[in-house]
C-alpha cells in the first residue's frame, strides 16, 4: 500500500463539476492499493496517515521556530482521501507506466473503503474522492510539506529490527 500525504489548508474533490469531498485545514492523502496488500498493512497505513506529526503547535511570539509536534487528529483537522492506483505505476521499461503491481479494481474498492471505516473509526472527520472515477483535484498545500509512505518499508523495517 503506498500513499503520498500532504498538508493543505485546504483541499477539494470534483466529479463532473461539482465538489464531491472538501476538507480546511489537514491532510490530502492520496492512496494506492497494490497486490497483496492485507489488512495488517491497511490498518498501519491509516495509522500512520492518522498519526503523522506533520503540524506546527502555535507558538507565542519570539518563542522560536515551530516544530512539528500534532497530527491530524491531535488539532482536529481532517483527511481528504482519494484512492489513486497510479501510484503502483512502473516506468523502468518504456514511455508508458505499468500497472501490473495495482490491485484488482474489486479487491481495491473493498480496502478503500475499509481505509475510510477504519480512519472515520479513529475518531477523523474523512472526505473522500469517488472510486474509479474522473476527479479534479484542488488544493492549497501548507509548507509544502509531502510525505510519501510505502507499506513495504514496514516489512522491511521489521525485518530490521524485530518491530512492526
């Protein structure tokens, strides 16, 4: 499973010209679902999505920089999650990405849809795109600030260290 995360200000979906999903301030989260991803990696990615300490703290005046210490859910922003399955595209052979590594449709619209129950089920307001469909994405990044995040450095990292 593969998503890339920005921070928004805020952060709009549109299907045929009207807004299907909007979201102020949060997280735009873009996710791709690849063959043989289980809910075991499901449920860490919107975990991690959830979690991440991408926000600023306000900070009085001459107090210094702002670091990065709140998710989402700490200040009660929200997500807008849009399912994208070209982020398993392969370009190491031609002009043209391969697809090959992106999960069935059918298998990808049922983990999407988990990811939204699942992320809704942590207590963060969820906006969504609509699944397979043409949408117009609009945002307004803060920062910018971009993370990309793979479920299989998950697998690697246990490896490593015996943590999942």
């Amino acid at each position: 499973m593969r998503a890339v995360i920005q921070r928004v200000l805020g952060a709009r979906v549109e299907v045929g010209g009207e807004v299907v999903g909007a979201i102020e301030r949060g997280l735009l989260a873009y996710i791709g679902f690849g063959r043989g991803d289980t809910a075991a990696d499901r449920h860490w990615m919107v975990s991690k999505i959830v979690g991440l300490r991408i926000f600023e703290e306000p900070i009085p005046p001459g107090a210094g920089s702002a670091k990065m210490t709140l998710s989402v859910a700490d200040f009660g922003g929200a997500v807008l999650l849009v399912s994208q399955f070209t982020l398993y595209g392969n370009v190491q052979r031609g002009r043209r990405p391969s697809f090959d590594q992106a999960m069935s449709p059918d298998e990808a619209r049922a983990a999407y849809e988990a990811a939204i129950a699942e992320m809704r089920a942590l207590g963060v307001r969820v906006e969504t795109g609509i699944f397979r469909a043409h949408m117009t994405v609009h945002a307004v990044g803060d920062g910018p600030v971009t993370i990309w995040i793979d479920s299989a450095d998950r697998a690697a990292h246990a490896l490593d260290d015996g943590r999942a």
